[in-house]
C-alpha cells in the first residue's frame, strides 16, 4: 500500500473546498503560502500558484530582474503552457519569477504597508491579449482572508479589474 501524502492531501481538501482542481494548482503546501491566482484571458485559463512565507520574505527563491522582465517571463510562461511547450526546466523557474513580479509591484509595496507583517498575500495576476505584443501582465492584492479564494471570488475579482482596466487603459487590448 503506497504512503498517503498528508500535504498533498491536506492541500487537495483547501483546494477543493473552494472550487479549484489540484492539476491547476502549482508549488507549496497552502497553508504554509502565499497565494497567486493567474487569469490569461489570452488562453482563457485559470491557473493557482503558491510563494512559500519564508521564500517570499527573504527572497531567497528570487530571480533578478526588473518588474518588465518578470511580466515578460510570466506571460511567455503561460502562453507556452496554454500551446503545451512549456518546458520542465522553465516550470521550476515560475516561483522565481513570481516572487521578482510581485515583490517589485507597486502594488505589493502599498499592500506591504496596510497589513501586519507575516500576513498572507492572495495576489490576482490578469495577463490580456494585446496585439503584436506577448500580453499586458496586470497585479492586484485582493483581501487576505483565508488560505485559498474561493474560485468564483478570484474570477468576478478579474473580471472586475478587466473592466475597470478597459475603461482606463484601453491601449492595453488594442
């Protein structure tokens, strides 16, 4: 009889409560994480990420580059994901790249200062189709309750911030 993976199973249970499939779930332990939720309305998919606490706080997991780079890297990322050329030694890079992202956003340094340190991050990441271009790649912080949103939350979240983002930066879906 093979071991039960009490991580793995722990992590499918706070997945699965909230409406995410554990196959779209990439990385660490939930409990111990940040959460990232990526939304590519280029390839119409969904995808979750987690940024281990103490990875994400020393950065030790970072890739040095600027925030143009990382969101360069994540919509190549995904957009080789979506046409199934994702390579494997490009997969392990995502937590990497993920952490150079959000910790060098705006929006993660306003985020930073209206919450108690250790607080968990739940970070929604839009990549929009762009023509001539990989994709605009655009971060928001949603509320920090909980261990993983809840799928429905995440997606009227997105939708929202698309909305919101057509009427202000409409160059972004040219």
């Amino acid at each position: 009889m093979k071991p039960i993976d009490v991580d793995k199973e722990t992590s499918r249970a706070h997945l699965e409560a909230k409406g995410w499939q554990l196959q779209s779930f990439q990385q660490n332990n939930p409990i111990l994480s940040h959460m990232v939720y990526i939304v590519d309305y280029r390839h119409q998919q969904i995808a979750l990420a987690s940024l281990v606490f103490a990875d994400f706080e020393s950065f030790s997991s970072r890739i040095p580059m600027s925030v143009e780079e990382a969101a360069s890297a994540i919509a190549n990322h995904y957009d080789k994901q979506a046409r199934r050329k994702l390579k494997k030694k490009h997969k392990a890079n995502l937590g990497g790249i993920l952490v150079s992202y959000i910790g060098n956003t705006r929006t993660y340094q306003q985020w930073r200062n209206q919450v108690e340190p250790g607080d968990r991050f739940h970070c929604l990441i839009n990549i929009f189709g762009r023509k001539g271009h990989l994709g605009t790649v655009r971060p928001a912080m949603l509320t920090n309750d909980g261990t993983v949103k809840d799928i429905e939350v995440v997606m009227a979240s997105s939708q929202s911030m698309m909305t919101h983002d057509k009427t202000k930066n409409p160059q972004w879906f040219d």
